[in-house]
C-alpha cells in the first residue's frame, strides 16, 4: 500500500453458496462504505474494521434476499456497540445507492418470524399496502414497523439505554 493511502477493512461473507443472500450483503456494505461521511464518524470508519457475517439457515429454510437491512443494523450497530431491541428481525434490503426495496413473500415471512418468537419484524414502507394480508394472530403477538431509509431503520431497532 502506498503511503498515505489507507486500506479498507475486509468484508467476509461465510455460511451459504448462494448469491442471493451475499449480493445483498455486498450491496449494503458498498452503500456504507460509498456514504461513510454521512453514516459513520472519524473515529468508526470502515477502513478500521474487518466485518465478518455468517449466514446461518434457521428452521430448516433457506437465506434468500432480502437480508441487506438486516445486514446494516448488524454492521451499524457492532461499529457503535449498540445493543438492538430484543427478539428483533429485520427484513429488506438497501441497494448501493440506497433505496429500501420491497420485501417478497412479506405476508409468509412475517407469520414465520412471528410465530418464531420474533417480538419486532421491521419492514420497508413499500409493504404497508400487505399490512392488512396478515392474520391477526401474526398482529397480536408481534409489531410491524415500517421504515422509510436507513436513518430510521436505525433509530427503531437500537435499545433505549
């Protein structure tokens, strides 16, 4: 490396082939690191640290798309050492120029996170219009917050100290 140049911290993606899953990770990691001044400070640059994630399938399903939010609040969060909300499940993705895309099969995943323990599952504003496909079983026991970009993905999912 040449002097006074510094080096980016690495991106490791373990757990899965699939590319799905890693694409959106990769897409959420470049969105970071293309908008870092704004999203992180001096001192909790990407160029500091080495993020490792590994994917892990629960219940026998597999990782899909859909995972590069969840993915950010992941990031986010370690870099700041913020503790996230208890039985917290976060679905969508942000591309590399930011935009929060549409959760597929929203009403199917929602019922399974629910019915898995998940007290929270966040989702993009552009499922609100499927808000009303849910049973109201999935409703009574777990809340459903939109999000609209990442600022407020972030303030919903950290812990009030």
């Amino acid at each position: 490396m040449p002097k006074g140049k510094a080096s980016w911290g690495k991106l490791n993606i373990s757990g899965t082939t699939s590319t799905a899953p890693k694409e959106d990770i990769r897409n959420t990691y470049q969105y970071i690191k293309a908008n870092e001044k704004s999203i992180l400070n001096e001192q909790h640059s990407l160029k500091n640290y080495d993020i490792s994630i590994q994917i892990t399938s629960l219940l026998g399903s597999n990782v899909s798309s859909g995972i590069g939010a969840a993915a950010y609040v992941a990031i986010i969060s370690a870099i700041y050492k913020k503790n996230l909300k208890p039985a917290l499940a976060v679905l969508g993705s942000i591309s590399v120029g930011g935009a929060i895309e549409r959760v597929l099969n929203f009403t199917d995943k929602v019922a399974i996170l629910s019915e898995n323990g998940a007290k929270m599952v966040l989702v993009p504003m552009s499922n609100l219009n499927e808000l009303q496909d849910l049973p109201p079983s999935v409703l009574g026991d777990t809340d459903v917050p939109f999000y609209v970009n990442n600022q407020m993905l972030m303030q919903k999912v950290i812990l009030s100290e």
